[in-house]
C-alpha cells in the first residue's frame, strides 16, 4: 500500500519508509517526465468504508470524479443525494423556543440532567386537555357533576398526578406489559407513593384516577425506549430491534493462580487477627467478670460492717473513734483478701492480671497473696529436699553394710531424666476455639507443610530417641534409626487416646527395629496428684518397682507394646515375627522408663500442659 | 483489509444459477422481490422489502440495488414496473451465495453463509401481504445504473463533500450487507460497479456484540443496520427531516406521521401538544455539560455519556436515524460527546457532534461523528473533524476515525486531510525547508501515518524520482487549494481556532471508573 504498483517501470521501486524525509517539489520540478501511465495510475487503497457500500453508485461517482480531478482533468462534481429537510411549516418557533438566552462572559459549565431540566415528564395530549377542561367545568370523568367542591386544577398540577399515577405503577408494576397485572387501586398508589406530591396535586389524586383508569393500557402512555438492565437478561431481547442501551456487566478480573493465592493469604491473615482479637475480647471479659464478683463481694463486706455499726450504735457500744473510718477507708484491705480468694479459685492467666492491676494501686497487698505457682514450687521443694534427705538417710543407715538381699533399696545412680526420653503426644488445644478452627493450617503449621506427624515437631525429640535407644541397648544393642515424621499420626488417633485416658497424657517414641521395621511406643503418665502426694516411700524409686502398662484403646492402630518384664510383647499383627528376635528389649526398657517417669516427673511441664 | 474492486472484469458468464425470473402482478408480490421501480424518472431494480396497505392500496418500501439505505422509499403500486419480469426471492436458504453476480468485484470472495443466506434474515421477513412496517432487514444490493441520481429523496445533494459529514464506524472489519441474491441482469449495470460479495466479516454476532462490549460504536451485522426505516419524518427545531435509517425510538412512533424533537434536550414526542407542553417546561438552552470551546460561531461541549446518560441517549437515537452502522446496542457510558453549536437569542441550537471513546484501544479519536441534516454542506463538518484533532494534539496522540467510514464521512475525511496536508506541504515549501517525512506530517497534524500516506497517495502526490521517493505539489492539488481558497474569501472561511482550546484538559478517568462503570 506505501508504493504505488508500477507495474510498466522495469525499476523497482523502493519502499516507501514513512520515518524518511521525502522532498516537496512541485510538478514542473521533476527531471524526468517517466512514463505518464505509470504515473497516473490511480492509487487503489483501502477507504475504510464497507465494501458493500464503496460500490454505492454515487459514492462511486464521486471518487471517480475527484480521482480523475487528481489525475489533471475536468471532470464534473458529484454529490451524494440525501433524503430531504425542509422548513417546518406552521412552526411558531418564537414560541415554543422563546428568546430569552444570555450568553454568560464565561464558559458555560453545567451539571444538571435532562431529569433536572425538564420538570414532570408527563406531557398532556389532545385527550387529557379535553378532560381537563371537562374537569374544571365541574364534571367528573363520566360527565356528571363533580360533588367535591374544588376549584380549577391547573395544567402542571394535572400532569404531576398523571405522572405519579405512571411512575408508581411502573415502579409496582414492572412488568405489567407482559403480564397483564391488574390495574392498581387508587389506595395502593398513595400508600407506595415515594415522593412526596404537593398538595394541591393530591387534593386531585381521585377524580384524576379515575380518568387514568380509563386510558391506561399495557404501555406506558409516554412513549419510552427499550432498556435493558443487563445485557446477559434474556436471548429474546437480543433479537428486538427496539431494545438498546443495554447496561455492559462488570468486567471481569482475570483468575490466576498468583491472585488465588494472594486471595488466600489474604484471608488467612485475616483469619488470624481476627481469632487474636476474639482471644483479647474474652479475655477482657473474663477479666471485667472476676471485677464484678470482687466488687460484690466488697459491698456485701462493706454491707456487714454498716451493720455492724448499727448494731454498735443500737447496743450503744462505743468504738474508737476511727471506727466509723475503718468501715470504708479499710476496705481496702479487706477487699484485697477477698481478692485475693477469688484469685485461688480462678487459677487463670486472667486472674493474674487482675493483680497485677492492683498492683498499680497499691504495693501492699501483694505481700497477701500468695502465687498458686509458689505454692506448688513450695511443695516441689519439699518433696524433692524431703526425697534427698530420704535418700542421704537410707544411704547413711546402710553405710558400712553390705546388701545382700535380693533387691536392694538402693536408690539409683541419678539419671537424666527419664521423662524427657518420651515426647508427649500431640495435645487438641484444651481451649476449644469460638469458633471453627481455622480450615487452613496457620501459617506456622504450614511451614512445615508435608509433615503429617506433629510429634517431630517437639524439637529436643529426636536426641532423645537417641536415648532412649540408648537406654534399650542395657539389654539387647539396637540400632535405631530415627526419621522425623516417617511415622504418621493422625490426630484422630492422638485423641482416641486422650478420651481413653482423660487423666494423663499419652507419650510415645518411634523406634525403628531391624529391617526398618518400626514401632511407635505409647505410654501413659500417672495422674498427676500423685505427684504432690507420695513424696516419700521408696515406692516411687525404680528398677524394683512392677513393670505397670497402660490400656490403650483397641482402635489404636499403631504398633504397640505394653512392657512385662521378661514376657514378649504382646503381639499386634506384624509385631510378631519381630518378637522372636527381640523380645526382652522393649518390655525392659518400657518398664524402667514408665517408673522413672511416676518418679520425676516435673510438676513445672505438666502444670504448664494444663 | 480486502482488497477493493476495481476492475469490473467481464465475466458474467461466470455466473452462478439465476434466480427465478417471471412475471407478477400485484398480488403475487412478495417480500424480496425484485421489480423494476421508476426512481427519478429511471427505472431501476429494486427490492420489496416491506408491503402494507394505506388507505386500501399497497404500498411497497424498496430498497434501491446500488443506492444508499437512506434512499430506500415506500412507493405506491404505479411507481413498479410490472411489464418487466420481476426477480422472485430465492427459497429459503439455498444456494444464495452464488446468486450475486460478482462480475466486478475482482476480489471479493462470495461466502455462502452470507449471502443472501442470512437465514435469519429471510426467515424473518415477513411474507404476508400487508405488513405493519416492521423491521426488516433489507438486504443491499447495488447494480450500476445509469441513472443519474434521485431525485425526490435527492433534495439535497451534497454539493460540498467537506461539508457533510456522516460517519459511524466501529471497528471492526467492515462487512459488506448481506445481499440477497442478486442477478445482475443488465450487463451494463455489471459494468457500472461491483458489487462485493458478501464475505462475512470475520466477526459472528456473538463476537461483535462482545467487542462492542469492550469498546466501538458500530455494528457490522447486517441485521442490525438492514432495517426498514421506522419513523415517518421529524421535526426538530424549525426543520422537519427525513430520517435516513432505523432508530429504536419507541415502537409507538411508527405510527406518528412526525416525531417532534426538542431541540435541547433531544427528547422526544409523538404528539405536537405534548411537545408544546414539554417545550413551556423544559428548561434547556444548550448542551446539559461544560462549554470547552467558543468562537464567533460556534460552541463545542464536553458531555460524559456516564453523566448526562438520558441527553446521551437522546442523542444517540437521534444521530442513528442518519448513521448507518451506528449501534445502539449498548450504553452510552464509555463515551464522551462533543457537541457543537450555534448561539442565538433561542439558545444553543445542536450542530452536530462526534463521540470518543473515554479509552480507545485502538486510539480513535473519533467514534461517531454527524451533521445534523438541516446543517449539512454549511461546512460545519470540517469543523468536528478539525476539532476532534485538535483535541488530539493536546493529548499528544495521533487520533485516526473509527472504521469504516460511510461515503459521506469518507469524503469528509478526505477533503480535511487533503486540506490540512497540501497546506502544512506549502508551509514547509515557503520556509525554504522543503524536506518531511509521513511522519512529521502525521504527528504535526495529529493523524495517522496511515491516513498521511492513504491522502498522499491518493492524490498521487508521492513519486518516484531519481531513485527516491518525493511528494509532488500537484498541479491539480494546488487548484483545488485556491479554488477553495477563494471561496473561502467570499464566503468567510470558518476555523477552529486552537489557542482558544488551550485551557482544555483530556478527562481523566480513574481505573476504578473504567473497571466498574462503563
């Protein structure tokens, strides 16, 4: 299309290159006169009108007219004829667009909508002024005389009721056209009425309704244009001519996967925030309930002393003279201990911050309120120094003497703790959440996507399966290999287990036998009031102690062994050819583990576990 | 994109199977026939599109092969020739395709599917006898004849192609109406012009309603723009107008011998009281928007289809009784109007107007663009094109119309660019610095490089010399020029004075109005 098709010239032309400086010469400038046709040629581009059109008769003739103009000749102008426009005859034009315009010095700037400008959109015909005037002649619409005494009604009040009765039928009635709906009642149009019509109009609603009555039809009685909400609403509509200016449905935002998980994250991050402010709310709630109990508990106080002081005054005992004071200024105190009793009661992290509330207060009562925590470290202490000074006393009483009994109570060389050996089982959170957990790991759980097992998630797990492997290896040497979550544990199992034995808290190890076989052993703890109470007694010491299991429910289907003393294990499925070979081990170890656990356990970690 | 026809090759013999040919009388004619019509004195071959009853006469509205869809009439029963043999509608569906004679149009291929065939669209045409006039389509056609032109529609020729402007455009790949068979059978009238066969546009309804969607004005579906004309005649103002094209004004108004248009705020009424009553209330004087533009002539408005929906609607109904393949088929919203005027002591009075897409994707600066009828050839048509430029100069954009134009709109274009083009050439050739490349001109004048190149070659003023390419000051170019000049001198000449635009900042719009309300 750049380079005009010379088809006679034997050199070939160069394409023009829009970007190229080309030089303006005139006609008589060029040097050489090339062969005229080639030059002539009339440039065929695209016109960018349809091609059914371009071949129009008179669009033709005109184009052939200028294009032989362009080649230098005369030829006659063309035109393409259109339908006609004539002056409008009888139009008082003065009238109807009156001369009233003033140009403003400045550029006119202008909001208002055509809705704004133009007033009641109803219009009267030829029919409504004949009835208007009917109207105002003291007839009503059948001809009789109009028993209301009103006065005339003017054009603009006739097309606001004529208008109201329209839009508040369109608006009830949106598809009365298509259905045929019943005309509305006069009463119904007034209660739906949205704006508010002035009341001149509304003294004209009845005789007016009437008349509207009668000339309603389907349509509305001004013309409108199809309009379609949404382009999508029917097929039909697609093929009605009439129909136009439909609404362009939201554009759609593109769906990919980066978005999705933008989406995502989004949520959960939400989720999150949303969860820890939940938490703060009842904490505070907890809190400001703890307020409302110690601030009853005063005023009963404060109430018994007001009594108190009556009865005083009645019998006529004569107090101090501070007494009166005491009643309130010592309240202080008094509502510090009560406090302090709902605290030991409550045994709450909210509890504690209460206090420390009152701390803000006041120093003093601190020194009143024992911490349950100190309490308990107390009575570990107790335990534990009683436990040494027991031990000190048994090794005083057989110094010098030789054992020669069968199982002496000697207490055991001090071991690491044996309790460490085993990782607790995953625990359901105990506080149930508000709402639904979270459907999607949080974000921590989901770092460590891929793995199934959370008992790998208690870090110092995997050194001490090296220990207890260790601890196996007194009877029979194992080799242990130990893969973090190579053995998956699905929480339903985990708390199978805890319903079964809501007291204590099921602990397990993964051991992994020869052929790579492996077992996951479980064992329970003692509750955990044994703890504070037998402190003493050599019973708590191990080795003599009776190996002791633990039932585990059956559905468990995990490789379990409860550990007998020189018994195999009992056998569970696939359990059993191992037994064979290694029977001793596991019960052995199990037991000594399962005492020393009952032994030493540590108030601390499990009163944190609460 | 396709080629144009040229050469009107010879070969009729070539022809697929004519159609049936016989002889009619009154009764027998039907919807699609097509009969020898007198058109100004000629006879010429015409389709019946639509046939009612007036006053207990047929009346036939025929669509004229080879003339515009705005000269299509009602004629009475004398006006057809039935002395010749008609041309029956060819059954259903069938091989239509080949129907067309497409002796000259060298390029064009004949798809089937098109023509003729649109099966909607013979299906649809009514066949009984009296028809209310209802939408049809009219399938186009076009023989050359030798008439000379029409008279009764051809009141107003457009003496001055600068001046009439009327283009809609969508894009879009223009495709050619569907033609119903047609039988050149006239070898002359094979001669005169080609007729393209219909290729289909690319684009199937369902394609073209969804790029409407996203942008453009126009339809290139045959059924959308084949339609009989619904409104009678128009007034509007101090003029009553014949409507060129189908507009869905309210259906009630097919039955209106006029429909009355307020002139400013374009509503509109089939009832010359209601209209009297609308006038004692409308408060319009101009334009419902801001004034971005006045001179001693003219006042352009800047109107947002999103604001000012129901003005833009009415004016979208109006502009498609004389733009073709304008398309109504959704909202105004993603378009701006800018409308020109004239002032007197009444007010503003409407001139024309072009709209442009808040966002074009494929940068027109211009959507649609129209002189109202009663003021066409006043040269107001140059003014919207030069206007619609120089608003892309302030955006520093190269702003092209959409496509395709109609014959009016592209001789509009043509004359403006050929106009500002051998100007800006002399300009250069007096600075004494007679070197510029398309593109200079382009971005100089804020058109295209395409529409710089298709003007220059047009007017064949890019040659080939000493091995290079130069643009030639023709001869016959710098005639037209003075000629114009000097009427110019006589009559005044009007422009668009740009500084006067320079306080006038493109709309910005931000991406959620974009995203959410168009």
């Amino acid at each position: 299309m750049s380079t005009r098709n010379n088809a006679a010239r034997t050199v070939r032309q160069r394409k023009l290159n829009p970007k190229q400086g080309l030089r303006i010469i005139r006609e008589s400038d060029i040097e050489e006169q090339l062969d005229d046709e080639s030059q002539r040629q009339v440039y065929h581009g695209e016109t960018g009108v349809e091609k059914a059109e371009e071949i129009e008769y008179h669009l033709q003739a005109v184009i052939n007219a200028s294009n032989s103009t362009t080649l230098g000749a005369r030829a006659k102008q063309s035109y393409i004829p259109t339908p006609d426009v004539v002056r409008a005859k009888g139009v008082k034009y003065d009238d109807l667009y009156p001369k009233v315009f003033k140009e403003p010095a400045t550029y006119i700037r202008f909001g208002s909508t055509v809705e704004d400008s133009v007033g009641v959109a109803y219009c009267m015909n030829d029919a409504d002024i004949e009835f208007l005037a009917r109207l105002n002649d003291g007839k009503d619409i059948d001809g009789r005389d109009r028993k209301d005494k009103l006065s005339q009604c003017p054009e603009d009040t006739f097309e606001e009721v004529m208008n109201f009765f329209e839009d508040t039928s369109a608006r009830l009635q949106p598809y009365a056209n298509v259905d045929n709906a019943p005309i509305l009642a006069l009463e119904e149009m007034e209660r739906a009425q949205e704006e508010e019509i002035s009341a001149d109009s509304r003294k004209w609603l009845k005789p007016i309704y009437k008349y509207w009555v009668l000339r309603k039809g389907n349509r509305p009685l001004m013309p409108s244009i199809k309009v379609r909400v949404l382009d999508t609403a029917s097929e039909a509509d697609d093929a009605d001519p009439y129909v136009c200016f439909r609404r362009r449905e939201v554009r759609l935002t593109r769906k990919t996967r980066g978005r999705d998980a933008q989406v995502v994250e989004k949520l959960k991050k939400l989720r999150l925030e949303a969860q820890s402010a939940l938490e703060l709310v009842r904490l505070v709630v907890d809190r400001e309930r703890v307020k409302a109990d110690s601030l009853q508990v005063d005023r009963r106080v404060f109430n018994e002393r007001k009594q108190l002081k009556e009865v005083k005054a009645a019998k006529n005992i004569i107090g101090e003279k501070g007494d009166d004071e005491d009643l309130l200024v010592n309240q202080k105190p008094v509502s510090k201990s009560s406090k302090g009793r709902g605290d030991g009661q409550a045994q709450r992290p909210a509890t504690i911050r209460l206090r420390s509330v009152g701390d803000g207060r006041s120093a003093a009562p601190d020194v009143d309120l024992p911490l349950l925590d100190d309490w308990r470290t107390e009575a570990d202490h107790f335990v534990i120094s009683t436990i040494e000074a027991r031990k000190e006393q048994h090794k005083k009483w057989n110094q010098h003497w030789i054992d020669e009994t069968k199982y002496p109570i000697t207490p055991p060389s001090e071991e690491s703790n044996p309790m460490s050996k085993w990782a607790q089982l995953p625990l359901e959170g105990l506080n149930s959440y508000p709402t639904p957990p979270p459907s999607l790991p949080s974000q921590s759980s989901q770092q460590k996507e891929g793995e199934d097992v959370e008992m790998p998630d208690v870090p110092p797990k995997v050194e001490e399966g090296k220990q207890a492997t260790a601890g196996a290896e007194i009877h029979e040497p194992l080799s242990v290999f130990h893969i973090p979550g190579a053995y998956p544990l699905s929480d339903d199992e985990a708390s199978d287990d805890d319903a079964a034995e809501p007291s204590g808290y099921p602990a397990c190890r993964l051991r992994y036998g020869r052929g790579g076989r492996c077992y996951l052993e479980t064992r329970k703890r003692r509750p955990y009031g044994q703890l504070s109470r037998g402190v003493v007694s050599d019973s708590d010491s191990d080795e003599d102690y009776g190996p002791g299991y633990f039932p585990v429910s059956e559905r468990i289907t995990f490789d379990y062994r409860a550990a007998l003393n020189n018994r195999p294990t009992r056998p569970d499925g696939m359990l059993v050819q191992q037994q064979s070979s290694h029977g001793r081990w596991a019960s052995g170890d199990q037991a000594s583990m399962k005492t020393g656990a009952g032994a030493h356990g540590r108030p601390g970690s499990q009163g944190g576990a609460a | 994109m396709a080629p144009r026809n040229d050469a009107k090759d010879g070969e009729k013999g070539a022809e697929e199977p004519k159609p049936e040919r016989g002889y009619a009388t009154l009764a027998t004619l039907t919807i699609g026939t097509k009969a020898s019509v007198e058109k100004d004195g000629e006879k010429r071959r015409a389709e019946i599109l639509s046939i009612q009853t007036r006053r207990g006469r047929p009346t036939y509205y025929v669509h004229y092969e080879e003339f515009n869809k705005r000269l299509d009439e009602w004629v009475s029963a004398e006006r057809l020739d039935l002395l010749q043999e008609v041309e029956w509608p060819a059954p259903e569906k069938p091989d239509n395709k080949s129907k067309q004679k497409t002796t000259q149009s060298k390029a064009q291929q004949v798809s089937k599917t098109d023509s003729r065939s649109q099966p909607n669209k013979s299906q649809k045409r009514p066949r009984s006898a009296t028809v209310t006039r209802e939408a049809s389509e009219t399938p186009f056609d076009g023989s050359a004849k030798s008439s000379r032109r029409p008279s009764r529609q051809g009141g107003k020729e457009n003496l001055d192609p600068t001046v009439t402007i009327a283009t809609e455009e969508i894009g879009g790949t223009p495709q050619p109406e569907d033609e119903s068979a047609i039988d050149l059978v006239d070898m002359q009238e094979a001669a005169v012009a080609a007729k393209a066969a219909p290729n289909h546009g690319p684009y199937s309804r369902e394609e073209e309603i969804e790029k409407l969607r996203t942008g453009g004005s126009m339809t290139q579906n045959q059924t959308e723009i084949s339609r009989v004309r619904n409104l009678e005649r128009i007034q509007m103002g101090q003029y009553e107008i014949e409507p060129w094209y189908f507009s869905p004004y309210p259906a009630e108004f097919t039955d209106c011998d006029l429909v009355y248009i307020c002139e400013s705020c374009l509503c509109y009424f089939g009832n010359n009281t209601q209209f009297g009553r609308h006038r004692k209330k409308c408060t319009l004087f101009h334009p419902p928007g801001n004034e971005i533009y006045r001179d001693d002539n003219v006042s352009f408005f800047e109107i947002d289809g999103r604001r000012q929906r129901t003005w833009c609607r009415n004016l979208c109904l109006l502009s498609k009784l004389f733009l073709d393949h304008k398309t109504l088929y959704y909202d105004v919203d993603p378009f701006l109007f800018y409308c020109m005027t004239f002032r007197n002591a009444h007010g503003h009075h409407l001139v024309g107007y072009f709209s442009k897409e808040k966002e074009s994707a494929e940068g027109y600066n211009v959507a649609c663009i129209l002189t109202l009828p009663q003021h066409q050839r006043k040269g107001y048509g140059k003014l919207l094109i030069q206007f619609s430029y120089e608003l892309s100069k302030i955006e520093n954009k190269l702003g092209s119309p959409e496509k395709p134009l109609s014959d009016l709109g592209l001789l509009g274009y043509r004359a403006y660019w050929q106009e500002v083009i051998v100007d800006l050439l002399l300009e250069r050739e007096g600075e004494g610095t007679p070197i510029v490349s398309a593109e200079d001109i382009g971005s100089s004048l804020a058109m295209t490089t395409n529409d710089v190149l298709h003007t220059l070659q047009n007017l064949n003023m890019v040659r080939y010399s000493n091995k290079t390419h130069v643009i030639v000051l023709t001869e016959a170019v710098l005639v037209q020029r003075e000629r114009q000049k000097e009427k110019e001198r006589i009559k005044g000449k009007r422009v668009i004075e740009g500084e006067r635009l320079a306080g006038w900042r493109p709309p910005v719009f931000t991406a959620a109005a974009r995203t959410w309300n168009w």
